[in-house]
C-alpha cells in the first residue's frame, strides 16, 4: 500500500538572495533556505517539527455558535 501524499500550501519571497516564508497553515513560523529546494526543504522539517511537538502558542480557528 503507498505512503498518503499530502499538499501544503506556502508563500515566499525573496530578500537579500534568500528564499523566506512560510506554510500558509502556520504564518507564525518562518524559514528560510539558500535555492528552492533547500527552502522547500526547510518547510518539510517546520512541518515536521510542527506536527512532532507541543506548541502551545501556534494560533488556531475556530467558530462559535451564537443561540
């Protein structure tokens, strides 16, 4: 059985010949790598990092019933 692929949106930018940004899930957290492929593969490890440990201060959504 193969492995479930999953697609996480990101933005970024350059700045002073680095790519910046961040997974549009957790705009709180930045990265940033030398080419592409290294900041993309800075995003896999944030999102790594993320999902293995408790942060308590990552902002979440929600929605309130009002009656």
């Amino acid at each position: 059985m193969g492995a479930h692929k999953m697609e996480l949106g990101y933005t970024y930018w350059k700045d002073d010949g680095w790519y910046v940004g961040y997974l549009d899930e957790y705009p709180d957290y930045t990265t940033q790598g030398e080419t592409i492929k290294e900041f993309e593969a800075m995003l896999h490890s944030l999102y790594e990092d993320i999902k293995t440990f408790d942060f308590s201060f990552i902002r979440q959504h929600g929605t309130l019933a009002i009656a």
